[in-house]
C-alpha cells in the first residue's frame, strides 16, 4: 500500500465517521436491548489507524493517540448537535483504535517475516 493510498483511505473514514457521529438526528433511534453501535464505534476506529500505522509503524507514535482523543471530542461535540455523547461510546473508540494498530503490527510483522523467507 502507497503513503498516498493510506492518507486517502484515513481521511475518507474520519470524513465518514465525522459524518456519522456529528449529524442530528431527526427522530432518535430507538435502541435494542442489546446494541450495536457500540461494535459500530470499535470497527470504525479500528479501520481508521490501520493504514497510516500498516505504512509504517512509527506513525503509531500520532495516529494512536490522534484517533483515541478524537473519539473523545466527538463524544463532548455530540450535545451540541443533539445528540448523546457518551462514555462507553469513547471506550469502544478507543479500544477499536488499540485494535487497529494491533491488526497493523501483526500484517507487519507477517510481511516482514514473509519477505525474510522469501530472500
């Protein structure tokens, strides 16, 4: 994956999750008992620090702290725009963007250890 490609793809999902989690709602949703924005949040931050950090690692250094405080500030913007910020919405951020780095460590270490084998 090129710099460039990574950088597109980042920016398209923080655009998309900016989107989704900042636009009023006209009618609340109504929630189940069991629900899963809470897997929505997780899967969206962990796609987001995957390509940046698959790129290079060290970018983990930024984007992993990047990606958890911008959970947080989407959590503190949504009252302004009539939403519900809350709580377990930021630790599902969070744990989705410790996840993705995770995921970017192990394709890069199995890249790494692929191309050693290869030589």
């Amino acid at each position: 994956m090129s710099s460039r490609l990574a950088w597109i793809i980042s920016i398209t999902i923080f655009v998309l999750i900016t989107i989704g989690t900042l636009t009023p709602f006209i009618e609340p949703p109504k929630r189940p008992e069991i629900s899963s924005d809470k897997l929505h949040h997780l899967v969206a931050f962990w796609a987001l620090v995957i390509p940046l950090s698959y790129i290079r690692l060290r970018n983990a250094i930024w984007v992993l702290p990047t990606a958890v405080f911008y959970g947080l500030l989407i959590e503190f913007i949504q009252p302004m725009v009539g939403r519900q910020g809350e709580f377990q919405d930021f630790l599902a951020d969070a744990l989705g963007a410790i996840l993705g780095f995770v995921t970017a460590f192990l394709g890069v270490t199995i890249r790494n250890w692929r191309s050693a084998s290869n030589s």
